[in-house]
C-alpha cells in the first residue's frame, strides 16, 4: 500500500464523527456574499466560505480580471466575520490551466511598449509583476485558513497559487505542472519562493522547476506538496468542507493568531518568532475564549465563540 | 511494508555491534546527579544521562514547577563534564498531558488580576509566557544532544517540548495532538515556531494546527517529525539510551560543535553559517580531539576523549 | 513496494519520449573542454557537460589539488555559453571517500606550524576552512544547474559536495555517511549547513551527523536528500545525462535566473524574495526567449534558443 | 557662528545659479491635479508638485480623512509622469499639530467597543493602527523624492511624517515635539521606527522620546534631522521649490532607482543591497537616460529625458 | 561658542520649570533598595533609582563580583514597580577605570588551565566572555531607561557599559578610552557591536577602536556619543536625577513600551519594527495610562500613573 | 570656531608624542612590495604600506585596470605580513575624477552588443557590475585598517571608494560630489549601499545623491564623512602616516579581529554580534598578544608583536 493511502486512511480515524457534511448542504446563516466575474463564492457550511475558480470554458486561466478580483474577494473575507475558513477550488474539468496567455499577451507582446528598456522595466514592474505577485500573496495575508481543493490540471499559475494556501488536498486524477521554463520565464509570482519551503525535497523540486515535467497526485502526496489525496472531486470537496467547517468551530482568535504566527516564523529566527508569539499573547490571554475554550473542555461541551 | 518499518529496520543494520546496550544498566562511573520534584535522573550508560518527567500520577502534566525544574536540570547538565548525551521520557503510561490547567488556572483566571489590560499583558509577557518559553528553549540551547523517546500521549505543551529536541522517537502506541486551538490559544511556546522547521510538510502541520485532531506514531513517523519508532516502550528506551551511548563515544568537541553549528544555520542564511562554522572551527582544529580521533580512524581503535 | 520505487518509476513516465539519450554518444558540436588533474571534463549531449571526480585509484578522495581545480573547473563552466546543465559524478568504484586524510595532514598536524594559538587560528582560517568551504560553494553559485549522479560510497566532504548541488540521484548500491565526528570534527564545508535546508527531516539529520553511522540509498531516498535511485552506475549515468540534456533544451535565459532565485529565496524571507525576483523578471520578460518560448508552445514546435 | 549657520551658508555656493526659482511662480505645462479634503496640490514648477496640509484653522491635525488621502494622493503622484519630485508643507501657522486628538477619541474611548480584549484589540490592529502607518509609510514608498518644508510647530503625528520623507527643511522658528509618551503611548506610526536611523545621536533621540519636551530648530538641524534652516517660511518654500526642481530636472530613472536602493540598503546588509543594486542595473544601464546624460556632460548641454 | 555649549543651554530652556530636583534630596517614599559590595543604591527622587558603581578606591575597576551583581542588580530593579527611571554614577574620582585586569588575571592567566586549545575555548566562552556580556546587555535589557551620568575617566570596560545605557551625560573633565587594543584584544564585550549604531561617524569610531586613544568630553559631545556636558559632577548628577525624575512622572507604559520598541528598532527593518510595535499597541491602547494622560493634557493636570 | 577646527585641534592633544613620523622617510625593513600600472605602492613606516592611485594625468580616473589591479593589490596586502596598515591616498591635484567614462564608453555604448536585452543584462552584471563591486569591496574585506587621505577632487567613484575605507582624512582644499545621477545612474558600486551608515545624516546625503552638488571638506566633516581636514596635502599625508604607524604599533591580532568584528556588527543585529565576537576571542584569548600587551602595560614599555 502506498504512503499517500496510508497518510489519507489513518487521517479519516481521527477526526470526531460528530462533523457530518454534506458538500451540497447550505448553511443555515446565509448573509450576501459579494459577486465576481471569474469567481463564484457560496456558504457550504456556518462560517465557511467556498470560492470557486469559475471560467470552466476556459480551464480557469488565470487573466488579469482574476487577478484583480482576488485581491477584492480575500480583502472582503478577511474583514467579513461570518468566515472563519475558506475552501478554494475551480469549477469544471480542472483546478487552472494557469496563466492566460492570450491574456497576458497584450502586456507582455504589445507593439506600444516603451522602446527604452529602462522604461519598459519600470511598466512591467508596477504594471504586471507586482499586481500579480499580490494578488496570489493576499491569500497568504488572510487571516483565515485556506484550504485548496485541487483536482484534474493545477499547472503554472496553479501552482503560484496553491503554495499561498494553507492546507493542500486534491484528488486522484490530478496532474500538476511548473510550467515557466517552458514559455521562457521563472516562475515569478510564489513558486520558486513558497514551494522549497512547503516541502523537503529540494532535489525533486529543482528538477521540476527545470525540467517542467508533470508530475501525478501520487508525487506530490508523496512530496508532501499535498496532505491527502481524494478518490475523485465529490470526495475532495466533500472532505475540505469538512475540515474547513472543523476550523470554524474552533476559537477564532486561536486560529487566526495561530495562522499569523506560523506565517511569521517561516520568514523569522526561531528566538525572534517567539519573542512575537509572547507579544500577540500577552493580550491574547485575555481573551474571553480563553475561558470559553477551557470551560467547553472540562464540561465536555462544545463552546460558542463570538464573531471575530 | 509500511515506510516506518523500512526506516526502523534499516537503521538497525548499521549501528555497530559493539555497541550493546542493556537499558536498566548502571554505568560504571557514578556521580551524584541532582534531584528535582517533577523529574527524575540517572545515568544508564557511562556520560549519558537520563532525565525522566516524573509526575506520573498526573500523566506528566507540565506544571509550574516542572517549567522551573527544567531550566534548572538542563543547565546544570550543560555545565555537568559527565554528561555527553541526554535521553528525555516520561514515567508511566504517558510521555506527557501537555499544560497541567488546574496549576496554569490560577494564574490565568485569578480574580486578583491587574484590571487594566496594558498592565496584565505585563504581567502575562513576564511571569507566564517568557519563563514558560525559556523553559523549553533551555533543551535546545543545551551543548549536548537531546534524543526524546515518547510513548503513550503527547499533547500539547508536549510537543513543544519534543520540538526542541536533537531526535525524536517514538513507541508504536504513541499519539500525538497539537491541543492549543481546542482551549482557545496559539501554541506559544514552541510548537508554531519550530515545528515547520523540522519536518517539511506545512500543509499537514497547520492542519495539525488548525484542527488540534490527535495522530498516530505512524503519521507521526511518515511526516517525519519523529525518526523511528519501536514496539513498546522498553525497545523504545533502549533503542533511545544505545543511540546516546553511540553519540557518548564520539568527540564531545566535534559533537558539541556540531550542535552548535546545526542550531545557528537554521536560523541564519547558508553563507553566513559557514562564516560562523569557520569561526568555530579555526580553534577546534587545534583541540586534541581532531588528532585523537584520526589516530582511532588509522589504528582500528576507538579513541578516549578527555572530559569537555 | 516501498516509496523509492514509487517515485522513480512514476517520474519515467513524464519524460517526453523524444528526449532519447545515449550516456556514452558524444556531442555534435564539439569545443575544447578544459583539462585537469583531478577531473575529467566531456560532453555527452549538446550544451551539456559531465565533469568526472578522476582519482578512482584513491577513490576520489579530496586533495589540495581538487578544491582548486573545482573552483577553476566551475568558473570556467559558468562562463562557457556551450555548457547549459552539467553532470557531476565520480570515475571508478565510488563517488568519493571524502577529505584525504593524508593529503590534509601536512595542514592538519605539521610541526612548522605557529606556536601561537591565535595565529593559527588565523592560518587554519585563511589556508584551510575559507578556500575548501569556496571549493563547495562555487557549485551552488555556478548558474547552471549541476545534477550529481552518486554511486558507491559518498563520505565526509562527499556529502558536503552533493548538498551544494541542485539535483541528486544516486545508484542502489551507494551508501553515504556524515563521518566527520569519527575524526574529531565538526562538518564544516556545508553539511551542516546545507542538509537540514533541503530535506524535512531534522530528527534523523541530527542522528546521522551525531552518530556518524552509514545510510543507504533506500534511506537516503526516503529522506528525500536523494530525488531518484537506479539499479546500476550506467543506469544513474544515463538518466542523469538525459536530465541534464532535457534542462539544456529549455531557455537558458528561464532557466539561469530559475536557479538564481532558487538560491536566494532559500536565504530570504517570501516578501523580499518575490521583490528580488520582480527586480530580475523586469528586465528578463524582455527577453527574446518568452517569445520564442510562447511561439513554439502555439505552434508545438520545440524552440532554439541564443547562447546565453 | 553655529553649525547651522554655516551649513545653510556652504549649500548656497554649491547650488548651480541657472536653477532660479521663484515660489509662486506655476509651471508651463498644468495638467490637472488632484483635489482632496485636507490636502492641497500644485505645481510650483515643471515636474514638481507640491502638497500641503490645509486644515489651517486646525493647525493642521491628523484626521482620519487626512490619513486616508494621504495614502490616495502619494498614490497618485506616484504614477504621474508629470511629478519627478514633491514638497510637502503645511498651510497657515503650523506644519502640524499632529493627531487630532478630538476625532481620534472616537476611535479610541468609544463605549460601543468589543467587551473582549482580545477582539479589541484585533479592532484596534486593523482599523486604526495598520491604516494610520500605512499613510505615513506611503511617503517613503513613493518613488519620487519628496522634500519636506517645516515651520511652526511639528508635533507629535508630525515626527511620524516627516522621518518618512527624502529631505528635511526647516524654518528658524519651528519647534519639534515627539509628543506621544505626553498622551500615554508609544509613537507607533514611525518615529521610534525609523528617527533613529537617520540621524545619529541615539543618547538625544530617546532624552527626546522619554521626556516629550520640546527642542528647536537649531538642535533639529545640530542632530542632523534636519539638514539646512531657512529665516522664515517663503525663505524655506522657496528653497525646498528650488531644490526639488534641481532634482526634476535630473534623469528620473537615476533618481527613482536611487531612492529605491537607498531605501533597500538601509533594511540590508551591504552585500545584500550591493547585489540588489546590480539586479536593477544590470536593465537600468540599458536605458537611453544614461547615454543622453553622459552626451549632456560632455556637451555641456542640459538633456532632456522622457517622461517615467 | 560650540556645538557643546549651544546644545546644553538649549536643552535647559525647554524643561518645564515644575521639575525642580536637589540631587541629594530622598524621595518621600521609600522601600528597601537591595545592597551589594560593589555597587551603591539610592533613590534620589520618587520612582528614580540611583545605580552608583562603589569601589572608589579602585577607580571602580569591573571585577567578577561587578560583573555578577550588575546582573543581580538589575534584574531586581525590572521588575521593582517602584523604580521607573535608572541613573547609573560613578563614586570617588572617576566613573570607571575599565576591567580590573588584577582580577581578571587569574582567569587569563592561571596556569591551571586546560591545555588543550579546544577545551580552553569552551571555558573562555561560558565562564568568562559570556556571563561579562550578559552583564553589560542586562542594562539594554532592562526595561526603564538608564540614564548614564560620566566623570573622570570612562576606560575600557567603562565605554561598553556606557553604550548599553538609553541616555548618555558627563561633565567637562571626563577623558573617555577605547582602550582594548592595548591591552591586545578586540573590544568583545559590546563597544565594537553597539558604539557604531549610536553615532554617526564611523570614520571616527574606528579611529577611536584601532588607536586606542584618549578623547575628550567636548570630542564626546561633538561626536554625539553624549548628549549634554556638564560643567562638574554636582551639577551632572543633578541634571541626570532631575531628567530621570521628569521621565519617572511620565506613563511607565508609555515609557517602557517606548524603550523596547527603540531596542527593537535598531535590529530589525522598519517595516518589522512597525509590525512589532502595532502587536504591543493593539494591547497598550487598552491601557487606562492612555486615559489619564489625555485627560491630563485637556485639563492641564498631571496625571498620576499606577504602578507597573 | 567651527566644529571642524575644534575636533582636528583636540585630536592632537591625544597622540602621543613618541610618534614622530616623517612623511617622506622610508621604513628601515624594505621588502619588495608589487608593482602596479594604475597604482603605486611604498612603506613609509615600518609594517606601513601606502597605496597611491597614480595616473595624474587622468586625474586618477578609474579604468578597468585600476579596478583589476584593486583586487590584486589588496589580496596581496591582505596576506602581507610585513603590512599592518595602509594609507590610500592619490598622486597629482586630485584624488580622483571617477569613473574613466572614455574607459567605460566601450563597456557602456558598445555598437557590440548583444540585441536581446535579457543576454545584455547578464552581460552587464558579470562583466561590468560585479567585478567593480569587488573591486571597491576588497578594500572592506581587508583585515588590515585603510586609512584614506583626499585631497582635490573626490567624484563618483571616488565617493565609492573612499565609504568602503576604515578612516577618512581630508585636506581643506578637498571637494565632493556624488555625481552618479548627473550621468544617468544611481551609484551602483558602493554609495548608495554604505555611505548612509557611516554618517548620521540621511537628509542630507539624500539631498547629495539626488542633486549631484558638489560639498566642501568643511560640509563633508560637519556631516561626519571625514573625521579630520587639514591645512594642505603634505599635512594631510603626515597625518595619515602617523596614524597608521601608531595603528602599526599595536597587537596586529587585536586591530584585525576589531576591523572583522566592526565590520560585522554593521550588518548584524547587537545579539548576533556580540556571539560572534565571542566566538572569535574565545580563541584570540589564548594568542600570546594578550599576554605581550598587558605586560607592555604593566611594565610600561611597548611590546613587540610577531607578524601575522
């Protein structure tokens, strides 16, 4: 038996048979969520968000529309306190087939550019390359857990997009791709930045970055790129919903302040990442969770936490 | 086979055999170790020193004093020239229960409390969350490998503790749980800070996190957090004190420098721990060892270092 | 069937057919390759080098001579615009047996040495650590992507080797061992201050460094230090080589400032290391190799790219 | 004669007499500038805009409306090709009061607040102090110089403010006042932040810091915060103007990737901004600013270089 | 007139004449102050606590019992709620004549010392570099300011100490001395790691470090390493007590959050430092010190702070 | 009397007036020093090596030699042991021009060129960028104290040059200009990345770099830049002279173990800093310099120090 069946079955034990989800299922709490061209976003579950990648005809390629609407839709997330954890997945047949490139190719090909170099630089730089470095980076700024659902092409953009996100899951049919060195480009907007440090495994990672070689559900399960693999896309979404819906029945504060901290120790010495973790608590502490969290504990109760 | 029997069994082929280890032996040598309310000492090999948390009653929840104790027996075994190596385990039927919340209640739920927040955060920052770190941080800064053998629960401040560790083992029947979310916090004292260092797997860790669901030796063994793992607590044990005697053996200058040197390149970039290394190494190639040690190598003799 | 076999046959499956490599056929266009002492320098495939460790009949220990010669040898690769990927392997029964201990005693324990600790501390620094640790480094900081194909034994300085290269694929028959402890010393020309970066494994890192016990190829696979493992030396050469010749066919544009940024996200947080790359990428989306690389993705046509 | 006399005086000589300026004079070429609240803009020459407070009758405090256009207008002038670099001034008596206390209040001692401080404070992080240092820290990311003109009083927010800027211009009869441990607090939007590094006289900046007490132009500019006083406030306006046109009138890719490196360099190490630095140039000295300036200088002719 | 004089009477200027102090008078409340052999405490004011340094006999020489109480010392002090402010003074003729080279021969240069260079280094770091360190980085790590009040000579050991004090005095007859290198050593215990980040004129400073000259107050104020001369001991004693007494009637929050947010400046970037310091304020805003201060500036009132 | 006056006045007081040096005199020990086509090299002192930048006729322009032959001398004085310090100065009226634009012209405006901006970019950074970088660096990484003497003109490159330097000393005839921007550049090898760190003055040295104006030595040591002037060139030349043979004087372990810590501590926090001098003078403790100079002390003679 391999790992990744190994990993996926012991997971399944643990968690408390008392979270029953029906992906289908609406949540009791409906408030208005806001509305985009390329994403499509609903409520599975009390305080669970599911944005969807939504131009299946075009294999959710990634152009500058969705760009923008990311950056809108995890501001608006971030702030509303009806969401406590967020399930991101694409629509149709595949996760993204990345970036798009009839798209792009107004930018990047125009006939109208700036002739001197130095000036074309600066209208990339502002233009092109930070815009879509943030629009992937606001998934990593919000505070809420992301959980991506990846299922049938996750490829270059893709895969920007999907090392920003906190808790990766997909299903058996998916393939992954680092696309860039093929169309002549580093991969510029998070893998090259995020992904060694999501796994260890810097060998097989430098040679997909070279080679731009697919690779199978079953590398990256076992790659550690993602946590579990799903037999097909019902069973994927229905466990991310599951486990998104696990987290919002947690302490709010305890989880976003987690999220925050665990951000910040990747980018910090360990003596400097406590020395912040003993900062954000000494207020923390005072939480009425705290005592909320405790209480539930000790009465064998399950604790309602405010809005956060 | 699973991947943790195939780590377990391939190890064992290359331990030499003339390390033979009984785990209840008293080493030759015997000086007065010190004594502590929350943990028990003693020596099982010649220059390794077991240290057992010793509340078994409370399944070895850490309490204030076990935070003071800890401070106290790893400094005294950082200076203590008998010591090489150091073994960590719990007495009992649990490693440990993680934060003994009836003791940690009066200092978080006191009504004497300062009523204003600035002043408690104070309060908290200095006789609560810093001490309980430093706690836990004095087993990494100890010069002398740390090898953790867990057995039964490991919970919470639990695995802060093993987090900082040298290696980490473990018997088949342990479980493990990352509990802070389930009582309203962000682990603070060591878990959210070096656990993604030490295994390379973030998706499964801040589900870990996020969801505080328990996982078993085998999970914990495939993500890598723990080594290997043995049947039961005595092959656990003395699988733990063999490795410790091994390491015993060595040059307490080339182990206790590579310590070092391991500690300070995670948390600083690759040139500059060369730089540091060299630093190091311009006087420790001048130490008797490296001649003692080379001398072993050409006649087929296991060298004697003097006391470091 | 354990994750070794996993992994290395699902990869066969992703290299595109057309990639058809002979390890022993010769180039077409031929160049004169510089000549060394201790390496062997050839070209087995277009834009591809494969630099041979050549002193088999001391099993490619490493002398004076060869810490020099791989400071010349990569410099002059890093320039030369017809070396695009390069193969490092070693001639003979094994990769390499690490440091030569005869060759560094006349450093190590001469009797013309300064009485004065302080300037020899000055002297080991200077003569010693600082030029071997460049001897290592040079590979990392070389552009082109370096695949190191392992076989036999990889001991000591071995593995201080193989953790500055980007990409590692070993035989089955290869053991490896962290030795320096067993000569007194710490590993101080990049294990250990490498190897913890580019595997997940920290317990089992700090075990082999400490212990100084050999590990297999199966081990060194599961810990991920190794990305393939193959049945034999011609076996590892050839896959090896047809790695390095697909890499060499991509944009060496895309694929140089692949393996800058690689470097430099590893030792910078994600926030500086995505500015680092926009600073790159404004002027490379400026490159003719996009295009090309675009044109020949629409018209499924496998583009040539310009010496770079 | 003071320091301060003799600074003012040497600069003089020093400043080319082509470039006359008179204050009030309005450039050629108006193209419309923004309007704003609390802000007025214009253009007292070609490619230079100057914005001042103009809530006079307030003496100018920081409101939360000022706050929010302050991040708006340095956006702005940021992409406007028409702006090369900024003076920034205040309306009527004062610079500024610093924070408007009367519309902070609301904010701060609101009765309608979270009960819990746990999410009060969240509150406080995210809508009040997050959004308060971005407006101070938007000056700094501006790519333009921007040249701050002071008089009057500069109190408290005021400090925040004018550490973020280029260059600091006083009037004789201003006074300086780090004003916050006078209302409890520590000053959190900039200057403990960033005062300290841009001058040099730790032992004066924290007397300054922990007494509140005010200090005058002449120590302002004897502490090097300020580089060169002016008898009065035309005087001062007119300098800055002249100043900034000088600037204007250099290439403004030269200009803009100095402030941007020296921004970088001060967060850096010199190696890291060295390479950093190469990164930009190694595009920037393939633009057409750089030949027409080198033909300018040895045509002794002005060049013209195209809009940014 | 100079740069000197022109500073110290405009400092006096801005002083609100309420802070009427006689250096000698005792503060109407008092507790117990600890004693030491070495050193001297007073408190001289309310909430202001006088540090003397006390073997006048020996010009104050540092010996290992300084060293030890110093730690001791200030330990107590953090946490005393009654000390708010911290003058650290010399007794008899000079503030200190630097380490007591009598007393630190033994551990230089006993004889008994461990022969190998290895091991000798070991004991040079832990039981003498080290713990002389901590005794110097105690006073930047307390957490009120220490105003420092110099007389006589500042030698050696004596400008390590003084660069890890907040604030800086001394009268006109003080001689200061970088004195290690004639001694044969690098500055180690804090001179050469913190006298560059607290002046700005580094040519100077390692004029000062490779000569070993004296220097004069005036050359000390000019250089701004001090902030004000004074023209005898009475009248510095005085004015130290009589600032420390003005930041003692301030909001110790304020004060406290204040000195470890510029402590935490000076290591970090600003965009770190202002992330750092909104984690305290997001709590400190909380504070009931913030009230009262505004209260206090609307009604003119001072203010009356609650312990810390 | 201006702040320049008084700090040049007081710090002749303070040498000793053993140290007669003649400017012109020759050390009695000549040995061979190398010889140079854009550099000229003598010992005027014992263990003094000066270095004059020697092509008058160009002003002492800098062309790819000079930058070659940088890299060759310093690496050569850096392994002399006959050379404890070192006076850069220029022959003829000036210091230096700069940047040699004829020189530069054909790096810069090449009709040659690659065409595809991408390989451009490469070219200009390994070809042009990064050796001039080390060429200005060397001077830094030195262990042994560079004194600079400038007189004339100091221009562009010049202002590079001289920040990488440990001691600047000007004559009163000197002026400045940070004239980058005047050619369409930001300064790329050096200014921008140093100069804000060993002056206190950020307003003003943005003024500078942003305008281009020329500064006076008066203006260049009120802010620091320089920490004595002198009447005239051969003042200048004895002075420097003198200083370095006092510098020469000392324990050459102590002065360069300050130079590496000073350089050091730059770039990293106190805390890392002052671990890493530890590190370094756990082993410096046991050199026999130490022992030397403290009798040299006690006895009060000079001592002689062995070379290093």
């Amino acid at each position: 038996m391999s790992a990744t069946r190994i990993l996926s079955s012991l997971s399944k034990v643990f968690y408390p048979a008392s979270i029953r989800v029906s992906a289908m299922s609406t949540a009791g709490e409906t408030n208005a969520l806001p509305e985009y061209e390329t994403l499509s976003l609903s409520s599975p579950q009390e305080y669970v968000v599911q944005v969807e990648l939504n131009r299946p005809e075009r294999r959710n390629a990634m152009n500058k529309t969705f760009f923008r609407e990311m950056i809108e839709c995890f501001a608006a997330l971030n702030k509303d306190s009806n969401c406590r954890s967020i399930v991101l997945s694409g629509a149709g047949k595949s996760f993204t087939a990345g970036l798009d490139l009839n798209d792009a190719a107004s930018d990047l090909f125009s006939s109208e550019h700036q002739s001197d170099p130095g000036r074309q630089a600066f209208n990339f730089r502002e233009n092109f390359l930070m815009p879509y470095q943030q629009s992937i980076t606001c998934v990593e700024k919000c505070k809420k857990p992301v959980i991506v659902a990846v299922h049938g092409a996750c490829v270059g953009g893709g895969i920007d997009l999907i090392t920003a996100c906190d808790i990766r899951l997909c299903s058996s049919d998916t393939f992954f791709q680092i696309k860039e060195v093929d169309i002549g480009l580093a991969a510029d907007i998070g893998t090259l930045q995020r992904l060694p440090k999501i796994v260890g495994c810097e060998s097989l990672v430098r040679e997909l970055v070279f080679t731009a070689r697919k690779f199978s559900s079953e590398e990256a399960v076992a790659m550690k790129l993602v946590s579990h693999v799903y037999p097909d896309r019902p069973a994927l979404i229905e466990a991310a919903v599951k486990m998104a819906s696990l987290i919002a029945s947690k302490s709010p504060v305890a989880v976003q302040v987690s999220k925050i901290n665990l951000n910040y120790s990747r980018d910090h010495t360990v003596d400097e990442s406590l020395d912040y973790m003993a900062t954000w608590n000494m207020c923390m502490l005072q939480s009425e969770d705290l005592l909320k969290a405790v209480q539930g504990q000790l009465q064998k109760e399950t604790p309602k936490f405010s809005k956060l």
